[in-house]
C-alpha cells in the first residue's frame, strides 16, 4: 500500500488506517465479537493498513486491551494512534487535562496496548478547567521520556459552539496555534468526508501549510456512504446512529442522492469498484498529508477500504463528486 507520512516527526503509515472503536464502541454492541475483531485488525496489518486508531475511552478500556493482544504479536507491523483526556461515566463523558492525570492515563494505555511507546498520542478534547498549554506541555513530557513518539489533537467540530460568523474549525485553529508554541504538532484528527466537508475550508490548509498530518474521521459517513444501510431500518439503542438527526429515516431517504454519486462514480471504474472506495479515494485525493481512518470490525471491510488505495479518481470524477448536494439533518 502507499504510505503516507505524519507530521515533523516524519513518520510513516500506510495510505488507509483502521479506526478500531467500532469493535467495542459507539455501535451495536450485539454485533461486536472479539474474535472477529482481532481478525480484522490482523488483516489491516497483511494489508499495510499500519495505522491502529483507538482512544482509552473506548469500551472504556477495552478497545486499547484488544489492540494490545495484536501488538503483542506484531508491534513493528503496526503505527498505534490512542488518544486521551475523556473519561466516561454513566451517562456522560467529562474531559480531563491535567498534567498528573494525562501522565498516568498515558502509563495505563501503554500497559493495556501492551508497548512500550505509543506512536501517536492524542489529545482527545481539552479541558476547559485547564490551560491546553498544561496539558499539552505534559504531553510533550512523554515524548521526551521515549514513552511517546508525536503529538496530535482532536478537533472540535460542535456546530453549536462556535462564535456568530466564525468558521466550524476556528476554534480547533486558535487552540492547535496554541499548543505548537509548546510543542510541534505531528497529527490533527477531524470528521472530512464527501457528506461532511467542512475541513477543508480552513482546518485542512492549516495542516497542509505547516506539515502536519490530517486523520481523517468518519470518512465513510459512519455506514451511510457505503450504500448498505436501509432508510427506516432503525439502529440498536446503544448505537451513536440511533441518536443522529443524519440517521432518521426521513433524512437518509433525503441524502441517497450523495450514494446515489457515489455509486455512479464506482461503476466507472468498473464492477469491483464500490461506493465505499470512491468515499475513501475523495478523501485521499484531498492531499497527500492526509490518511482516512474508516472504523471497522470485519475483515470484509477491512479488505474493502484498504482496496481504496489504489483507486485513482479522474478530474471528471472528483468534479461530479463536488457538485453532489449538501446532506440535510444536522450532524450535531
């Protein structure tokens, strides 16, 4: 597979990486097996997808000790991205930044993830009672003690939150400019997909101006640019789709134009083409600095997304793909 590289660390990961939470988070939880999960993630590596994104507030916990029975096998097939400052409670999650916790949070994921030094650490969502510049700075700590190898930051992409006139990722801007004065940033992870595309107004360049790396989020719309979800079908209560505006019936009926797109595009290309791939393919074609990180926890996905790769889309293609209308239903 093509390789990409991260940051000013230089680092290097294959072109597609494998977002692991679907195996213990956010989603049916009646459909998640271990077994099969471990498969999926053996088969990212056969692949060259080497970029394992898992976070420890996923299960919580769990996602990073099922990561870490991989790692333990194949540690140097693999690019290990986790993230922290979110702890999960009942009904909730509350952010956490501060430096002694960030240290010991960092300690409990190396152990869980079975390693000695975790490729990417990432800040998950910054803590409001506390400067980033602390957290950040603790962070930067453990780079320096060989427990980490680069530093990146999740991006906030609440609609609601923003300042009257103010672009969705402005915020996620002041505070990334913020930070770099403590620390460099190898790594931003945002939401960027043809139904969500917002990053590529601002956030995008930021990256691409300064050599940073660009995870991209839920490349695949969370299902609905695969084409294999039914309108009205209706989602498990547990499921994070159940709770999305984009999810109802109403709204994936009125979005099956983009499929529609998408779908058109792959029979270009040919019949072993998918909507899917083309999904991906829009995404990597937005840079070489950027690396979609589809989650998954099936091995037939797997293969499927890591097939995007070498998917080339045509000027034609990309400027069809531009014109598919806006989705409807507020993501947030």
């Amino acid at each position: 597979m093509e390789r990409r590289t991260i940051g000013a660390a230089a680092l290097t990961v294959g072109a597609v990486g494998l977002g692991c939470m679907p195996m213990s988070w956010a989603y049916s939880a009646s459909r998640q097996r271990g077994a099969e999960s471990l498969r999926a993630v053996h088969r990212a590596l056969d692949l060259g997808s080497t970029l394992l994104d898992t976070a420890d507030m996923y299960g919580p916990f769990t996602n990073e000790l099922l990561v870490g029975r991989v790692l333990k096998e194949r540690r140097s097939d693999a690019f290990v991205s986790t993230k922290v400052g979110l702890l999960v409670g009942e009904q909730h999650t509350v952010a956490n930044g501060r430096p002694g916790y960030v240290k010991r949070a960092c300690d409990a994921s190396l152990r869980r993830l079975q390693t000695d030094v975790i490729d990417l650490y990432q800040l998950h969502r910054a803590d409001p009672e506390v400067p980033v510049e602390e957290t950040w700075g603790a962070m930067a700590e453990l780079v320096r003690a060989g427990k980490v190898r680069a530093l990146g930051l999740c991006a906030v992409g609440a609609r609601g939150g923003r300042r009257s006139g103010s672009r969705l990722h402005d915020g996620t801007i002041r505070r990334l400019e913020r930070v770099q004065q403590v620390f460099p940033v190898s790594a931003v992870q945002a939401e960027l997909s043809v139904w969500s595309p917002e990053a590529l107004e601002s956030l995008l360049p930021w990256c691409e101006a300064r050599g940073v790396g660009f995870l991209a989020a839920m490349p695949l719309g969370n299902g609905f640019l695969t084409g294999t979800l039914v309108p009205g079908e209706g989602f498990e209560p547990d499921d994070v789709r159940a709770r999305h505006p984009r999810f109802t019936a109403e709204m994936m009926a009125a979005n099956q134009p983009i499929v529609a797109g998408l779908r058109r595009t792959a029979e270009r290309h040919g019949g072993d083409v998918t909507p899917a791939q083309v999904a991906l393919a829009w995404v990597l074609a937005q840079g070489r600095h950027v690396i979609p990180v589809p989650g998954t926890k099936r091995e037939r996905w797997v293969t499927e997304n890591a097939g995007a790769a070498a998917l080339r889309l045509t000027p034609q293609d990309l400027t069809e793909l531009s014109r598919l209308p806006a989705a409807r239903g507020s993501w947030d």
